[in-house]
C-alpha cells in the first residue's frame, strides 16, 4: 500500500496508468485563519507528451475540526473537464 502523501498514492488516487509517469509540480502552504495546502502535478504519457494536470488541496479551518480534501483533473492547457471534476475525501 503506498504511502499517504507519496506519488505512488497521488498516482492511485487520481487513477493514473502504471504506464504514466506523474511529477508533483508545485506545493504551497498558506497559514492565515487556518491552513490551505495546494500541489499541482502534470501527468505524461510513455511518450513525454503531458495528458493532465492536478490540483489537490488540504484546508483547515481549525485544528479541532476535520481537514476538508480534494482535488481536481485538468486538461494540458489547464482548462477543466466538463462537468468540473472535484472530488473530495473523507
């Protein structure tokens, strides 16, 4: 079972194909009334070629309260699916 957190969760969570290599691209933290964690990754293909792109997020309004989770697949040129794609954990 891969590790919370690892790009082999990220890969399972978002349905990637073994094939696929996924790269986390950026994360970010923000603390001010709480706490909003957001990474982005890019998906390519065997060839190279970029298929999609995520965004996840983590965000804490206050430490006694359950993190609100979730992420979202976008297009290569970063525009959403249609119907927007978000999907939120537990």
């Amino acid at each position: 079972m891969p590790q919370e957190g690892s790009i082999e969760a990220a890969k399972g969570k978002f349905g990637v194909p073994p094939e696929h290599v996924l790269t986390e691209t950026s994360h970010d933290t923000l603390r001010t009334l709480g706490e909003r964690e957001v990474w982005t990754y890019e998906e390519r293909d065997a060839s190279g070629a970029t298929v999609a792109l995520y965004e996840e997020w983590r965000h804490v309004t206050d430490p006694h309260l359950r993190p609100t989770t979730g992420w979202r697949k976008l297009r290569p040129d970063g525009t959403p699916f249609e119907p927007v794609d978000l999907r939120y954990g537990e």
